[in-house]
C-alpha cells in the first residue's frame, strides 16, 4: 500500500514533513481520518489534535484552528499555531 | 598645547566614539536582516498553502463571498501604511510615508474618504504631528513582526471591509509597504488587499499540475469564509516580513555609510590637527630664533 506524503505548516514555519500511514484530524463537522486513496479534500478543522500515523507509532501535535487538504496522496495540514513539543 | 589643536583633538575623539555606535548598529542590523529573510523564506509554505487552497475553492465553487466581491461605488477606503519604529534607518521610512501620501492623494481625488491604519512610530509621529486623524496605531514590533499581530491587523481591517457602509465601514483596503527586492534595493509598493482578487499571479500552477476537484467540508461556502481572513492575515504577515527586513536592510546600509563618514571626518580633522600643531612648532621655532636674534644685536 502506497503511503501519504504528509505536511504540517504553521504560519512562521514549517513544523514538520514525512510520510505516513494514517492521519486522523478533528473537522467542524467531527473527527476525520485519512487513509492513501483519499479523495481531494479541503476540510476546515477546529482547535484539537491532529495525529500523524507512521507504522506503528503516532506523532500528536496541537493545532488551534486551521483547514486540511488531500491531494493525491498528499496531506497539508495548515494551522495559524501547532504545538509540536510531542513530535519526535 | 594650543587652543586650536586641543579643539581638533576633542572632535577626533567625539567622531570616534560616534563610529563606534554606528559600526555597532551596522553590525547588528546586518545580524538580523539574514535572520529577517529567513522568516520570510519559512513564512512562505504556509501562505503557499493557503493561495492553493484558496485559488482550488474559488475555481471549482461559483461561489460569491463578501470580501471578494467588487463594489461598485466606493466610498471609503482604508490605507495601511507599514513604516518603521525607530529611525536611523536612511530614508527608509520617509519613502513610504511619501508613497502612501501618494496613494492618499490619489483616493481622495476620485472622491474617496480615506482611513489610515498605521503602523510603526514612525508613521504615527508623523500623523500626529499633522494632527491628522487616524484610525487606529499597531507599534513596537516592527523589526519582529509576529504572526498574531498580523492576525490582529486582518481581523480588524476585515471587520471594517464587511461593516456596511452607513455605519463606517470601508469599500477597500490598500497596503503600503517596503518591498524586499535584495539586500541593495527595496521599494515602496501599494497593494490593494480586499477585495481580494483570487488566483494570484504569484504562484501561477504548472500547466500539467491541474488542480484536482475537491470535495469540501462541510461546505465550500464555509471552507471559504474560513480560508479567506485567514488568507488576508497571511498576505499581512508577508508584508510585514518584508517590511522589517527592508528596514534593517535599510539600516545597515545607512549605518555603513555613516560609519564610513566618521572615518572621512577623523582622517580631515587629523590633518587638520597636524597642521595645526606643525604651524604651532613653526611659530615658536620663530619667536625663539627672533628672541635670540634681538639678544645678539643687543649686546
């Protein structure tokens, strides 16, 4: 199975960049996972935590609100501020 | 020592200490301009982000949105003007202040009311001087942009963009600003932030890289509404980045120069003092050589 190309970018910086599994975000509308072959999507999230899925292990980071987008297998997530301390 | 010399020596010493100030500010001015470009530099993924999923929503939605929505008759405009806090930085300020009053010149003569919104001490002395009036101040941070002032700054310009009219609100907003070209040149620029004309010309996609149909959610109306101020913050913040990096570009270059002059001076006054003291051993060569001469036709 092919994997995600994912991408965490606050304003002042980009946070973090790999791939990974699996990515599970919380939307307006309720919590939202990704998985490779999904279609596009532009989601608009709320303050919560996203996790980045990789293998057997998951990367949590704190985002206050901000919006998500999956393109061919490449996921950006966007968030005016990301709390990255527990991200290895 | 004479009184002539004594004064050339006490410029030299007060031109030294001047040039050790100025070299200093150079020093640090060059410090924090790589530092400056490179928060532009990282600030960009984010805004690249963001012109991408704004241009995908606008393309693939017919929708209208209030803040890109082009009014017909305009009555107010807001301006604001990016300048500096501290002086000492050449003409860095006054050129953009010369360019809003441009701008403003302008406005006004197609019959609009224009609102300033200032940034920067500099600016704002300059209005209060006039004792002109202004619609609100951000100060103190201009070589440190944050990204939460930026914030500040496009909510309240976005909330003035969406007021209705007859209760104040403004038909556009315009940005002026220093534009970082290179370390050498940065130039005064306006942009007209809102209403927005989406699709920027900044990133124009790859030919083959079509943007894909997007499913939204919960709704392209309300990814919109999202993306937007969010969208005008980022293009702030951007300004503002460039700004305080044209600023310190700007500082350093004058801070050089002004280095450079001092050494100028210390090496005129040296002379000068040289001169002086040489014209002061000739004298009194003379006065002895004469004194003795008298003496000798004395006796």
């Amino acid at each position: 199975m092919s994997s995600l190309q994912v991408e965490l970018v606050a304003a002042d910086r980009k946070v973090w960049e790999g791939e990974a599994d699996m990515v599970q975000a919380r939307t307006i509308e309720g919590e939202l996972g990704i998985l490779p072959g999904h279609t596009p999507l532009l989601g608009v999230l709320v303050e919560g935590d996203v996790r980045i899925s990789t293998g057997g292990s998951t990367n949590v980071a704190t985002i206050d609100n901000g919006f998500l987008s999956v393109d061919r297998d490449k996921v950006i997530i966007v968030a005016e501020a990301v709390d990255a301390s527990q991200i290895g | 020592m004479g009184a002539q010399t004594r004064v050339y020596r006490q410029r030299i010493r007060a031109v030294n200490s001047t040039k050790k100030i100025t070299r200093a500010m150079e020093l640090i001015a060059a410090s924090r301009v790589v530092k400056a470009q490179q928060r532009v530099r990282e600030s960009s993924p984010y805004a690249r982000a963001l012109t991408r999923a704004v241009s995908a929503v606008a393309t693939f939605s017919n929708v209208d949105h209030p803040l890109t929505t082009e009014k017909d008759d305009v009555k107010r405009a807001a301006v604001l003007v990016i300048s500096s806090d501290r002086g000492l930085a050449g003409a860095y300020s006054s050129s953009v202040i010369r360019e809003s009053e441009k701008l403003i010149g302008e406005l006004r003569e197609q019959g609009k009311e224009v609102v300033p919104y200032l940034v920067g001490r500099k600016a704002v002395s300059y209005y209060k001087f006039r004792k002109r009036e202004y619609a609100q101040e951000w100060t103190g941070f201009t070589d440190q942009p944050t990204f939460e002032i930026a914030r500040e700054i496009g909510e309240t310009l976005v909330a003035r963009f969406v007021q209705p009219e007859d209760e104040g609100g403004v038909d556009e907003v315009h940005v002026v600003f220093t534009r970082f070209v290179n370390m050498v040149t940065q130039e005064p620029d306006v942009i007209r932030m809102l209403p927005l004309e989406v699709v920027e010309g900044e990133e124009a996609p790859e030919p083959d890289d079509v943007l894909p149909l997007y499913e939204f959610e919960p709704s392209a109306e309300q990814v919109l509404d999202a993306l937007l101020p969010k969208y005008v913050s980022a293009r702030i913040f951007n300004c503002l980045l460039q700004a305080a990096a044209s600023e310190l570009a700007s500082r350093q270059r004058a801070m050089k120069s002004a280095t450079d002059n001092a050494e100028e001076l210390v090496k005129k006054y040296t002379r000068l003092a040289n001169q002086a003291r040489q014209a002061e051993i000739t004298q009194e060569i003379s006065e002895i050589v004469g004194g003795a001469s008298a003496l000798a036709d004395a006796s």
